[in-house]
C-alpha cells in the first residue's frame, strides 16, 4: 500500500504532483490542505469567455490576483507565485536563449513543462484518475467505475483527502455521495463543496444493493454483532430484525471497511453489512443478500473536477448553486420565484448553516435581542447555464443576496434505472 505525503510547508512539492504509481488497491493519504477563495463561473462560447463571464455572478469577490504597481509599466521584474512564494523574476537568474541554435550548432533546450504535463488527460493516453472515499469494494468505487469505465480508482481514507487528491493533481476526478433517498443528504460533502474549489462536472445515481457478510463456516446463530456504517445499519433495520439477528450494531466509517475488519481480524462472531463486491474481494460469505428494507434505495454521487465544463443545451443539463444573504431568509421567497417565473424546475435545495456567521442578531426595543440562524442554502435546478433564462434567472438572484456562486453546470443522469431485487 502506496502512502504519499506532502511536504510540511506550503510548497507543493514535484515529487507529489508528478503522477504516482498507483495500484487498483492503493490508498492516497493527504494531509496537507490549502485555502482557497470562492469563484463563480458563467457561460460562454469557449472556455475563456465561460470562465470570464461567470465573474459577473461573483463580483463581490476580491480576486486573488493583486497586480503589482509595475505590472503595466513593461519592465519584467513583477512579482509572480511560483508553488506558493513570492518571487520576484529577476530572482530566477533568467538566461536569454537568443540564437543559441545558430550561433553554437546545437539544438534547442527542450521546451519547458506545462501543467497538461504534470497530469495526463485521457486523450495522452493514460487512464483517467478517479479519487473515492473508502476502500475497494465501496459503493463509491462502484459509482466511480459507472462515471468513469475503465478509470483508475484511488481509494481515500476521508472526503477531504478525495477533494484535496483532485486539487494537488494526485488525482484527475473525484466520485463523492451527496445524498442517499432513504438516508437524506450527506452534509460534510455539501460543506467541503463550498471550502474547496472544485467544479461539478456531472452526476451518477448508483442502486444501493446490501448484504449480510461473514467469514466462510460462521452461521447466523453465532453473531453477537453486526457492523457497517450508520446509514448502511438504518437501512437495514427492519430486515436485520427479520433474520432474528437482535444482536448489537456497530457503527464504522464505511461499509467496505467493515467487511475488512471482518476478515482481517478473522471475526467468527461478527457480521458486516456491505456490497457483493466487498464480499468477493475479502473472502467473505454472502449470509443473504438484497437485506436493505426499501429495495427502491439510491446514491446520487456528483462527479468534481478542478476546472469546470462548458455548457451546452443539446442535452439535459442541471445546475447547482449555493447562496446566502446577510439578513437572513427573508429573501428566500424571492429567491425562487426568479426560478418560478422562468418554468425552472428545482430538483434539490438543501439549508446549512452559515459556519463563518452562525448567528444573527435582531435588536427590538420591546422584545430585547432575538437570535436567528444564518444558512447557506444549496440549489439544484434543470437547466443548463448557457440557457438565457438561467442566465437571467441567477442575474435576478444576485440581486437578492450576498453571496452567490455557481458549483457547477453538467449533464444530467439520464440511465433507466431499476430497483434493487430482494435475493433473500
């Protein structure tokens, strides 16, 4: 197992942003992590004039860029960020080239690297590199597999090591959970979406399918427990009941995790609900299969990249936003009739709190202080970005609020999908 570690300082090493020798079953571990400020992104014909438009929905963010006085003066000697530090050129001890081919019969340096060079896209011939939280046999690999056939699948210990493995060049795509239809939303993926400054470049509806695992020759009647994760655990509730299994529950980070304990510590007396897949890569038994009690039980996982695509209208396309306003929800009703008014069909709007400013306080002389929550609050909406009226839609709503920033415009899912069958 392949461990990478960035360096203590803020510097982004070569050796980490070079593309590592990564196995089927290799595990990334970032530790480091980078700020980043919020940016949004707009429409245009090319990615230039997409990335330049979208500025209009985030004026009221200070650029990162800060031009030095003699930027415009033509001198050269600006200041740059090279991984992280200021330098100014001059510091570099540049040597001009000139003529060097002519006037010493040798060829040329080879040309300098580019950032396409440091990480291959899959038209250079290389596999493409799709992080997911868990270990192999996760449902997210699975999701990750459906994004992307054929991908290279880098297993991570936590979503944040998935979003920072996209954002050091480790890995190419990330494939993350956002909300399960039995199990509701998956609230530290919403809040890691608005830190970090990834882009949602497309979706994946995965069927949840669960099994009772155990290690070969161990019957039901010797459980005394079961483990997986908490959602895997409630979904499964009533059906676990069924099988006269009144024993106790675990819960663990994951459920591939958990049919990994299982086999690794060769526990005879303990269960672990997970996928089929789980089962076959840990050499466990499938004690009985389709037990998660709505078999109508479905992933949707958000496919994220460091740049965003451009979007198009020949296709179904849904947008995501998150946005927020200093004085609380009163503008919420305002906020969606631009939709409304529009025929813009919103598919999701999830509220989280406002981390930075959780509360607000209202002062009125006869009631005294009153204290109110401030959220952020998350749309989904059907229509793509390059669409007029969803152009118009998020120029009224900026109107309406402090904050405004577009995640991302992408395709929607758009395969049949059928209900898991019960196999027991």
């Amino acid at each position: 197992m392949q461990s990478l570690s960035p360096p203590t300082s803020n510097a982004l090493n070569l050796k980490h942003v070079f593309r590592p020798r990564l196995g089927a079953s290799s595990r990334i571990s970032v530790k480091c992590a980078f700020g980043f400020e919020p940016v949004s992104y707009g429409v245009g014909s090319s990615r230039a004039d997409w990335q330049s438009s979208c500025a209009i929905l985030a004026s009221k963010v200070v650029s990162q860029e800060q031009p030095s006085a003699d930027q415009n003066s033509g001198t050269t000697d600006h200041i740059a960020a090279v991984n992280g530090h200021k330098a100014a050129v001059s510091d570099f001890q540049l040597v001009p080239i000139g003529n060097l081919a002519e006037a010493n019969n040798k060829p040329l340096p080879p040309k300098p690297l580019t950032i396409s060079d440091l990480s291959p896209a899959p038209m250079h011939g290389s596999k493409l590199r799709v992080a997911y939280q868990g270990v192999p046999g996760a449902y997210s690999e699975a999701a990750a597999g459906k994004a992307y056939p054929n991908c290279e699948a880098i297993p991570c210990d936590q979503f944040e090591v998935a979003f920072q493995a996209v954002e050091l060049w480790i890995a190419d795509r990330a494939v993350l959970p956002v909300e399960n239809s039995l199990g509701g939303s998956i609230h530290r993926n919403y809040d890691l979406l608005l830190r970090h400054r990834l882009h949602i470049v497309g979706e994946v509806q995965l069927p949840v399918h669960h099994c009772l695992l155990a290690l070969p020759g161990v019957r039901k009647e010797f459980l005394t427990r079961v483990i997986s994760h908490p959602q895997a655990l409630a979904q499964c509730e009533h059906t676990l009941t069924k099988l006269g299994l009144n024993v106790a529950r675990e819960a663990v980070d994951d459920t591939a995790g958990a049919a990994e304990f299982v086999a690794s510590n060769n526990l005879r007396d303990t269960a672990a609900i997970a996928s089929a897949r789980a089962a076959e890569l840990y050499g466990l038994n499938v004690m009985a299969d389709g037990i998660q009690d709505d078999p109508s039980n479905v992933t949707r996982f958000v496919m994220l990249a460091r740049e965003p695509i451009i979007p198009r209208t020949d296709r179904p396309f849904k947008t995501s936003i998150v946005f927020a306003h200093d004085k609380g929800t009163s503008v919420l009703f305002k906020v969606l009739s631009a939709f409304a008014f529009r025929n813009i069909s919103l598919t999701k709007i999830e509220s989280r709190p406002h981390r930075n400013r959780p509360i607000r306080l209202v002062d009125d002389a006869n009631v005294g202080t009153a204290k109110h929550f401030e959220y952020l609050f998350y749309v989904d909406f059907e229509a793509s970005m390059a669409e007029v009226r969803a152009q118009n839609a998020l120029a009224e709503v900026q109107e309406f609020t402090s904050f405004l920033r577009v995640l991302g415009s992408y395709p929607m899912d758009m395969t049949p999908w059928t209900p898991s069958s019960r196999g027991d």
